[in-house]
C-alpha cells in the first residue's frame, strides 16, 4: 500500500457571526489596548529614561533603592498591607461566619451596615479618624499615646474601607458549604472545634485566600488613606505622589508604579488562582447547610458583629457629624454651612453634578462594554489568541494604582498627533479612565456570570441558523441581567468615589466632586471635604437602594423562568 | 409635508445655534492655576469686567497637581496662560521652554524684584506668599507653651511632638521653608537647625496649608505653613495667632506666564495685562499683604504685622539649581523615619 | 448503493501535540440512524463538533448531499442538533423556545404557530407551550430542545448524549421515543454516546471509537457477535477473556481442554484472547453429551431474576473463570448448586480468537 498522503489542513471559513464576532474582538482588543496598554506602556517606559527622555536602562531602579528613605517605603507598604489584611480577614470572617452559620437576629440589618464603606471614598474614613483618634480626638486616650497619623490611622482606614471587600467573597465561601459534611463530621464525634478547623476551613480556604490577596491589593495600591492620615509614613503609593506631584519626576513615580505593580500582580494571580479552586470545590450535589441555634455561639457571634457594625456606623457617624459642625473643635454647635460649597476649594454642586454624569455614563457605558467584552471573550468560536489576550489585557487594571493610569493617560492621550487629542479634557476621558481603571471586577463579574449560562446556547443558535447577537440580545442579556445591573452599580459607585485617576484628566467644565474631597481636605478645609464625602456616600447610598429595589423587582418578574 | 416641516426646524435650529455662536464670540482662555478657589470667582468677575471679550475657564489645583500636569502636557500643552502659580514651578518649567516671553502693557510699574530678569520677562510675580507659623493659643495654654516669635525657639526641647511642616518633596510650601533656611543661615548652620527641629516634628504633611489647618483645628499648637492660610483661619474664628519669625521668612511668588504657542495669543498677552494693572493689584491684596506693585499694598487683617519686612532677599535661580539636591539630603536624613515621633 | 449523505474522508483533528482525530473516513446514508459509541475521550465528541462546524477539522473532508462543507462555519451547514444540557432558552417559553430558529426566516406568524403546535403535538406535549423550561422535567426538557432541532427542517439530526443527564427510567422510554421519531420523520440522525445499551438499542449503524481512530462500523449485530478488535469485544457487551494457546488451525489449548474454533488467521503456537459471550456458554448438565465441552465447577452463583451469573473454575478450565449467563428455568431443570461439577459447551462458531495483549495498552 502506498503511504497515506495527508490531505490539506483546512481554513475555516468564516461565515457573518465568525466575521462579527472577530471584528468584536478585535475593536475590544483595540479598545483596551488604546485605553489602557498604550499608555500604560509610554508611562512605564519612563522608568528607564532620565528627565530629559534619554533612555539610561536600569539606573532609577538603583537609584531608587540606594536611598533608604525610598526604598523603606517597600518594607513599610508591606508590613502595614500584611496587618490591614491579618485584621480585615480575621474580623471578616467572624462576621461572614455569624451570618452564614449561625441564628444571630438582624442578619439582613448587619449585611447592609457592613456594606456601608463601599458607598464612601477612602478618605472618608481617614477624616473620620482624625475626628476620632486625632490629638484633639473623641478617643485618643483609646491609642495609649500612639498618634493616629502613622501606621496605626493606615492600618485602622483600610481595614474599615476593605472590610465589605473581603466580607462578600467569604459570605460566598462560606455559604457554599455542604451540609453533609457536617453531618458525617457530627455522626463520627468530632467535637465542635474539631469540625471547625477540619471542615469550615478547609472548606473556605480558597474564599480566604482570594479575600486576603483581594484586600492585600487594595490595601498597597491605594494612595487616599495614607494621604490624608499616613502623616510622614513612606508608602508605595504615596511615594508615587510624593515623586509625580511634590517634584515632578515622574521617571521615578514610573519606578515606584513598577515596584507596586509587582505586588500587586503577583497578589492578584494567586488571587485568580484561589478563584478558580473555590469554584470547583463544591459540588453540584452539595446540600445546602441550615445553622441550628447555639445560644454561646450565637451570644458571641452576635457581640463581635455588633461591635463590628457599631465600628462601622461609628466611623460614619463621624464624618456626618464632622460634616455638621462648626468649627471642630472649638464650636460644635451644627451648621448645614458646610453643604454650601461656594466658599470651599474645588467643590461646588456643579462638581457633585459632573460626577453624577460622570457616574451615570461610567454605569451605561461601563457595563455595555464589559459585559459585551466579556460575552466575546467567553461565548465566541474564532481567534482565539484574541480571546487568551483581551482577558489577560481586562484583568491589568486591578494592579495598576490610578494615578499612573491618569498621568499615563495625558502622556498618551496629549500627545500631538494623536487622532484622539481632541478627547482630552472631555466627559469623555473622565469616563475612559474610570472604565479601564475598574475594569477587572467588572469583567471577572460578567465572565462568572456568562459561565453559568448553558456553554451550548451559540451552537444552538448557530445550528438555527439565528445570529449569535441576536441570541446576545433575546438570551444572555436577560438572564445575566442582574449581574450587568451588578456592574453597573459598581462602576456608578466607584466613578461616585475615585479621585486617583481622574485628578489629573478633569478640566473646568467637568471638576468633580470626589476631587473635590479630595483637595478640600488638601487644603484643610475638612468640614466641607466631609461634607462632600457624605454628600457622595448618600448618594451612593439612595443610588444602591433603588438598585436593590430594581433588583428585587427584577427577581420578582422573572421568577417564572428562574429557579 | 411632515418632511419639509422637519427640514424648516432644521433650519431654525441651526439659525438659532448660528446665532448663539455670534453672540458668544468670546475668546475662551484656559487657564490653569493654584490660586485657592475662593478668590478665583472674583478674579474671573473682576478680568472678564474689564476685557468683556475674555471667557475664563479656570483648571485650578493644587500647586503639585497643576505643575505636574503642566509638565506631563509638555508635548502638546493644553493651558493658555498659567497664572498664579508658584515662581518656583514656572521657573522650572520655563527652563524648558515652556513660555513665551512678553512683557505686559505697564510692566515697568512693577518692583523688579518679582519678576523674570530676562528682556522681555518670561514670567512675572503678582503677589507674595510668605511662610509664617500658626500658632494655636488655646492648645499651648493646655500645654503650657510659650509663644515662639524666632524659628530657633520651635528647636527648644519643649515644643517636642508639637509642631507640624510640610514635607518639602511634596510641598511648595515646604521647599520654601527649606530653601529660605539654607539662603539665610548657609548650608552648615541651616541644616543644624533643621536637624534640632526634626527632633520637634510630629509630623511632616503632604500639604503648605494642612499644617495651619491642623494648629486652627487644635491638632497641633505649632503648624509651619503661609501667612494667608493663617490670616483665613485666624478670620474663620479659629483661636490662632499668625506669626512671622524674626530671623526672616522665606517666600515664594504667585506668577503667571504665557504658554508658547497658545492659539490665543492675543488674548492671554490681555490677560497678562490686566494682570500687571494696579485693579489687578488691589484685588490681589485683599488676601496677601505683599504685592508686586509698589505703594499699592495696605495691610491685611491678621496678617503679622511688618511681614514684608522680615521677608529674605530670595534667589530664586539658586533655589531652581539647588533644588534636586537639596530635597534628596532631605530626604535622606529626615524621611526614612519610619515611625511617627510620640 | 445511492451516494452515501454524508462522506467523511480522512478527519483529523489536532489540538497542540494532541491527536483527537485521526484520519477517520466513514460514509453515512440518507435517512440512517448511526451512533458514534466509544469511552470519554475517544474522539466521539469531536467528530460530531466537526460534523457541525462548531469545531472545524484540521484535515480532512466533510461531504453533505454532495455538497463539500468541510470548512463551512455551522451557520452554513444544515443540520439541528440537541445537547446533553439541552441548552434551553431558560428566559423564553417552549413555544418560543421551538419557535427560535423559524422567527430568524421571515415566516408569517401564523405559519410559525402551527408549526409549533405540530411539533408540541409531536413530542406529546400539546399543552406545554406557554410554560418555561425550569416548569418541566429533565425528559420533558429534553423533547423540547428536539423538537427546536427539528423545526427548521433540518437534513441531519446531531445528538449528543441526549439522554445522559436523565434518570434511567426516562432514559429507556426517551430512547424508543427517539428512535419512533427518527423513523417518522426519516431523517439522517447521528447520535453519540458512551452507553453501548442505547446504541446497540437505537443505531441502524454503531460506529465503535478508541483514541481518536473508528475500531469498527457496523449493525449493532455485527458489533456484537463479530467484533473486529478485543477492544470492541470488551466495550460492548459482557465478554469472557481468556489466554489460551493455538494448538493447530481451528483448535485451541484452554486450561486443559482442546476445544473447536472457526476464527483462523494465528499461527499455530500463538498465544491469543479467546473471546466468549457468557450466554453462548452452554450448560449441559452433569454429564457429558457434546463435542467442544468441558467440565469446571460453579465457583459462585447470582441470581439476577430472569437468569443467573455462573461463576466457573477449576476442573478442565484450571486456572481461568469463565463467566456463563443461565436462565433460571434451565438453572432449575439442572437443579444448579454452588460446587456442582457442569459440563459446558462453547459452539465452535461463538469463540472469536484475538491477538494476546492487553487491549487498553
């Protein structure tokens, strides 16, 4: 027999949804790379130049490291990211622990309390502090003579703006538990600590891995509660500032940028990793784990989440009342004067109105974006190096501190000859920065969603002859309609409450409110900073309850086809 | 019929914009500038009175934020004018080619001093703003501290854990204190000082004005920071007394500029000359007691008295050619402190 | 013979180094229900996803109707297909879940709707239509993504693993009612599973898989009495294995009985599989009465109901078990006991010889 010739590899051909599908592809690739890689690149590049754009290679790194002052800025972002994480976690998971597995009243109550940072801006809380901790502070005896600006104020406002972070990644750990489990640990005689650490651990050992990385990240990138409340403690983040806006050398800041980001990444793949195990670890036939009271357990549970909560409302107490005052300390007799911002640096209530449009915009486009990026990344049959790219490209986000997304941002998008100049100091690029810059939750929150979708549907689609968008638009849109409301609760939120990015990027027609904040508190006018703050965190606040109330109503007229 | 209808409202519509654009064919200037935000709706007010064809769009920030956005649009600057920013951050901008030198109708009328030296100026002073201490009456009675009226008085071992300055690597403010030090007593005698007041420091802040915050707000009885910033709070009602060492205080000038290559050129050169005008000038001096036109300045509430004074003879150019190095030995002696002092 | 429907020349599909298909042909004919069966992994799978389009070929050719498709995205193919998952449009009724594919086809309204009430009526659920998919069960489910598949009309019918994900009873009823429906409708069906009962059940034609090349094709018959390879022998069906030697042509050394075989083709000193179905082990009682018989002893005995599992040892078969299916009536006759010495008997024509080896190498 003669040998077997090979017959001719095969092209596909692409037929309208291969070509729309790529062609989506390909303009999200081009998206994400002109909103966010580009001028990422043109920023960090700038580690290796000197001040005149002379390329020099390694030589700011060394510099960089030669200087003790600089380089303990690394120890001490780490040290500090480690305890704000130790703490967060510890006291996430009790609270996480009290309203998953045991019979504490006021659940529901305790989840929204413990939610509350989220809907305020970093600084927030370093304000609060200082009105509670600071020399002339409420409980100052309470820190033994340790002053709050420091390490202590660091790690106390992270922990209070991380702590809704970790909390919903180990409620999910913790919910997920098999309740058979329990039962056979039960039957064998373990005692109650025994099944603790050899089953509720293990069990949630992937969520508290994710949640640690999570906080741990936040923690080192962000650069507002060490501003304000870090006093002269070197951080990473606040080094960036220290070398891009107190000397202009943003070679350096471009070092620092590099030296977090490693952190960071390395942080947020761990982080992947611990995502994708906990996912897996529970199988389809878990059966769902009811707590039976215990008084003890249940007394203790239910003082640690009061004290918690209280902690919580206390601290926004704090900043509601600082926001009211007169003159802290001397007259505390309450004034509305500080709502009126005529008088105060940068805030106005046109600033709050730009930041309403902005958040609104962020929210439509945001979600559009995302969600239509992650179906193509999920759901689409061709190029798939596109695919493995675009999702390596959505999740650089969660690792790169804003302030070099801002300045990366007028690097490139300033630069003459760039077609899209005409963007810069626009709503626009505001709302650009704000997408990229909160791309990676909003992306991984979609993909999840998506991924619990039927992974079939597009064959079927395909093999009825029916294009994939319309299969996008009649299908997977209305049943991931919660998760894109999700994400655009998210984005509104968080375009609410940034300042790093888009401090450098707002002109005079769009100054916005959480800059506001942030300059107003920059200039020591603290009372209408707070204000401010808690004019965002109540709008932030009214925003996410008519989401709630949106979602319920969702739930409620789909609940047909849900189970 | 319905689509010639459409087609008329068209028309209307665009004879209604075409109309708006001849109305407001006023020349919008972008201006970027730090000037605190509370004067600049006057300025606005008082520019556009007199030159009613200017529309000023004012990006103000902080003077970090302003300069380091200035710098990173160097490629393709974005502001017409810069106006009241510090002559530190011009100077170093303009040594990059940043400006286009002009010198406004009635410059001559202006202490030299506080201008650029070169012919025809490349940026030009409009007011002074001077370091001076804020010092909390309330607090030091608690703390039984004594008024310090010298710099040297803050290194006595009683104000320890009391006083609070900006960090030179990210304050203007804070440079300028620095910077004015080193001018007046030189390098050996500077440093030595500043080595005593460390021992003092509770805390060295990102902000010029947070210190004077902090001292109005009771967190600290000492704060290092600008007379302006004092006089403000002192208005405010807080129980502080602005004072000015008697060794001399450092300054620094707000200054404005012209950006070379602005479309509008035109109109920032009329900027620049309302900016020198002796309006201008009094309207600059009801906040800061030092400004560039001579005889025009009356004194400002709160302000310490003979201020201007008391004011060094500053060189800038040494400061600009100084400055990188001067902040590294900063930094190296007093910024690796990891811990706050107790 | 008509043009076969569907041609398929030497498909190959490579994912990296990994070969998932390698160079399989096989012809399939208008209006034949073939099953693709094999374990996970075999390559079943991606024939099928080749067959669609969803996951084109690296080499290889796909003919339809006399028409080449081998490089035609799915949207250009013409075929329905049905999932494991169903892959219903949970947010859409059944009606408009049936109604999916015709409403992309300019079709007036009224034709769409009667369409559907054909195809309701055809999968016996007449009634269903406004309800949602999460309201039916998994079998119900299941008819619905079918009679989606089958709306447009489609020249073939892909399967795959329809029945998997339900449980046995409703498997066993879906299976007739699938097959009924094929019949019907007399559309070119391919169906693939991992479940030899179903295929041999089912399929006009089993198509037996091993490692991303076909082991065999034919009825289910043929597959089950004459399969080509050990590996075929062992995947359908139960089936006895045991190592004996080619004495000469057409005998065997089995323990330490000769016995008759018709399969040729060894040398003779081979050593080789001998390959029985334990119902075509004949009990013939306490005493000797055929040609080709042995005598061994019941080892262990189950009763299954209708039948028993023999469990055989010792005697002439020494070492080796041999597994024999007797029906309880025969078992009775015998008045069958544990230990009981039997004489068995193995028709020449149902011992298949096969290379010594392990097939699963």
């Amino acid at each position: 027999m003669a040998e077997a010739v090979t017959p001719p590899r095969i092209r596909p051909h692409l037929g309208r949804d291969e070509w729309l599908m790529g062609g989506g592809l390909l303009v999200l690739a081009l998206y994400l790379a002109v909103t966010l890689l580009i001028p990422l690149v043109i920023m960090l590049a700038k580690s290796l130049e000197d001040r005149q754009g002379v390329f020099v290679g390694l030589s700011n790194f060394a510099q960089y490291f030669s200087n003790p002052a600089r380089s303990g800025a690394v120890g001490n972002s780490l040290w500090v990211s480690a305890l704000a994480t130790l703490i967060v976690i510890a006291l996430a998971f009790g609270y996480a622990y009290a309203l998953t597995r045991s019979c504490i009243p006021f659940q529901g109550l305790f989840r929204l309390v413990a939610m509350a940072p989220l809907l305020a801006p970093s600084l927030l809380s370093a304000i609060a502090l200082i009105y509670l901790f600071g020399n002339q502070g409420i409980f100052k005896g309470w820190l033994f003579g340790e002053s709050i600006y420091g390490p202590i104020g660091i790690v106390i406002g992270s922990v209070f703006w991380t702590f809704p972070h970790a909390l919903i990644i180990l409620i999910t750990a913790l919910s997920s538990a098999d309740a058979r489990l329990y039962e056979a640990s039960e039957s064998l005689g373990a005692t109650r600590w025994r099944t603790f650490i050899t089953v509720t651990l293990p069990g949630a050992r992937y969520g508290l891995i994710s949640a640690t990385f999570v906080v741990f990240t936040l923690v080192i990138t962000d650069f507002g509660v060490p501003k304000v409340i870090g006093g002269q403690f070197n951080m990473l983040a606040t080094d960036i500032y220290k070398q891009v806006v107190g000397q202009q050398n943003f070679q350096m800041g471009a070092v620092v940028s590099l030296i977090l980001l490693l952190p960071a990444v390395l942080a947020f793949f761990v982080e992947r990793w611990a995502q994708t195990r906990q996912s897996s670890a529970v199988s389809s036939r878990a059966v769902h784990y009811q707590p039976k009271p215990r008084p003890g357990r249940d007394w203790a549970l239910l003082g640690l989440v009061s004290v918690v909560a209280m902690l919580i409302l206390g601290i926004l107490g704090m900043a509601a009342f600082a926001s009211l005052a007169k003159l802290w300390p001397y007259n505390l007799s309450l004034t509305l004067s500080h709502y009126d911002f005529s008088n105060a640096d940068g805030g106005s209530w046109t600033s709050y109105g730009n930041s309403i449009r902005l958040a609104l915009y962020t929210a439509f486009f945001g979600s559009l974006i995302v969600f239509a990026g992650a179906y193509l990344v999920e759901k689409s049959r061709v190029a798939q190096p596109l695919r493995t790219a675009t999702h390596l490209l959505a999740l650089i986000p969660m690792a790169v501190p804003g302030m070099v997304l801002g300045l990366a941002y007028i690097f490139f998008f300033n630069a003459p000859g760039n077609p899209l100049n005409f963007l810069y100091g626009s709503m626009t690029i505001l709302v650009l920065a704000t997408i990229a810059h909160f791309y990676t939750v909003s992306h991984l929150t979609a993909l999840t969603a998506l991924k619990q979708l039927d992974p079939e549907f597009e064959s079927v689609s395909a093999s009825l002859k029916t294009p994939f968008y319309r299969t996008f638009w009649r299908v997977t849109t209305p049943m991931c309609l919660p998760a894109i409301l999700d994400i655009g609760i998210y984005f509104f939120i968080n375009a609410m409450t940034t300042v790093s990015a888009v401090v450098f990027l707002y002109s005079p027609d769009t100054t916005l409110a959480s800059v506001a904040v942030l300059n107003m508190d920059d200039a020591g006018d603290t009372a209408p900073a707070a204000a401010m703050a808690m004019l965002i965190v109540l709008t932030a606040g009214v925003v996410r309850l008519l989401h709630t109330g949106l979602s319920h109503w969702l739930h409620r007229h789909t609940q047909a086809w849900r189970r | 019929m319905k689509l010639s209808k459409l087609a008329q409202a068209l028309w209307c519509a665009a004879a209604v914009a075409g109309f708006t654009t001849v109305v407001q064919a006023k020349t919008e200037l972008l201006v970027y500038t730090a000037v605190e935000a509370d004067e600049l709706a006057g300025f606005k007010q008082a520019i556009e009175a007199d030159y009613p064809d200017l529309d000023i769009k004012w990006v103000r920030d902080s003077t970090g934020i302003i300069t380091a956005k200035l710098l990173a649009e160097k490629a393709n600057p974005q502001a017409d004018v810069v106006w009241g920013l510090a002559a530190t951050s011009l100077k170093f901008l303009a040594d990059q080619g940043y400006f286009q030198p002009y010198a406004p109708k009635g410059v001559e009328q202006l202490d030299p001093k506080y201008m650029d030296s070169a012919k025809p100026p490349v940026w030009v002073g409009q007011r002074a703003w001077i370091a001076s201490l804020c010092f909390n009456t309330v607090e030091a009675e608690k703390l039984k501290l004594p008024k310090p009226t010298t710099w040297q008085d803050l290194t006595k071992p009683e104000f320890k854990g009391h006083v609070v300055m900006p960090n030179p690597n990210s304050s203007g403010t804070g440079f300028l204190d620095v910077s004015a030090w080193l001018q007046m007593w030189g390098e050996e005698k500077g440093w030595k000082f500043m080595d005593g007041l460390h021992q003092n420091i509770a805390q060295y802040t990102h902000s010029g004005s947070k210190p004077c915050k902090m001292a109005a707000a009771g967190e600290i009885p000492v704060g290092i920071s600008f007379a302006y910033r004092g006089a403000q709070e002192k208005t405010k009602g807080a129980p502080i007394d602005v004072i000015a060492p008697s060794e001399g205080v450092g300054w620094d000038l707000e200054a404005f500029a012209i950006t070379k290559g602005t479309k509008n050129l035109g109109a920032a050169k009329q900027l620049a000359d309302w900016s020198v005008t002796r309006k201008a000038n009094e309207l600059y001096n009801q906040g800061y007691a030092v400004v560039a036109m001579p005889g025009v300045a009356k004194p400002v509430p709160n302000f310490p008295a003979g201020i201007a004074n008391l004011m060094i003879k500053n060189n800038f150019e040494w400061a600009a050619q100084h400055r990188e190095a001067i902040l590294a030995e900063w930094a190296k002696r007093y910024d690796s402190k990891s811990e706050p002092k107790k | 013979m008509a043009d076969p429907y569907l041609r398929i020349r030497n498909l190959s599909k490579r994912f990296g180094e990994f070969t998932a298909l390698d160079d399989v042909s096989i012809d399939i004919h208008q209006g034949e229900f073939v099953c693709f069966l094999g374990p996970s992994g075999c390559g079943k799978t991606t024939l099928l996803r080749a067959i669609s389009g969803l996951d084109i070929q690296t080499h290889g050719t796909v003919e339809q109707n006399g028409r080449d498709i081998s490089a035609l995205p799915p949207a250009k193919r013409d075929f329905g297909i049905v999932f494991q998952s169903y892959a219903l449009f949970q947010n859409l009724t059944v009606a408009r879940n049936i109604a999916y594919g015709l409403e992309n086809r300019k079709q007036p309204k009224a034709a769409i709707q009667q369409r559907v009430k054909d195809l309701l009526e055809l999968i016996g659920l007449p009634d269903s239509g406004h309800k949602y998919p999460s309201q039916l069960s998994g079998g119900q489910q299941q008819r619905v993504a079918l009679a989606r598949a089958l709306a447009i009309s489609p020249g073939l019918l892909l399967l795959d693993e329809p029945l998997s994900a339900l449980d046995a009873k409703v498997r066993v009823y879906l299976r007739d009612e699938i097959k009924a429906l094929q019949r019907r409708l007399g559309i070119t069906t391919i169906m693939i599973t991992h479940d030899q009962e179903e295929a041999i059940s089912m399929a006009d034609r089993i198509v037996v898989m091993r490692d991303g090349r076909i082991e065999q094709v034919g009825t289910p018959l043929e597959i089950y009495h004459q399969p080509a390879s050990l590996f075929v022998a062992e995947f359908i069906g139960a089936m006895n294995l045991l190592p004996a030697t080619l004495v000469r042509q057409g005998e065997i050394q089995l323990g330490q009985t000769r016995l008759a075989c018709k399969i040729n083709g060894f040398a003779a000193g081979a050593a080789v599989h001998a390959a029985v179905r334990p119902e075509d082990v004949v009990c013939t009682g306490r005493t000797n009465g055929h040609a080709n018989s042995f005598q061994a002893e019941v080892q262990d005995m189950e009763f299954m109901g209708p039948f028993f599992w023999l469990s055989l040892g010792g005697g002439e078969l020494g070492e080796h078990r041999l597994r024999a299916q007797v029906s309880s009536q025969q078992a009775r006759e015998l008045d069958l006991q544990l230990r009981d010495a039997m004489h068995l008997h193995i028709p020449a024509e149902h011992i298949r010889l096969f290379p010594n080896g392990y097939p699963h190498g």
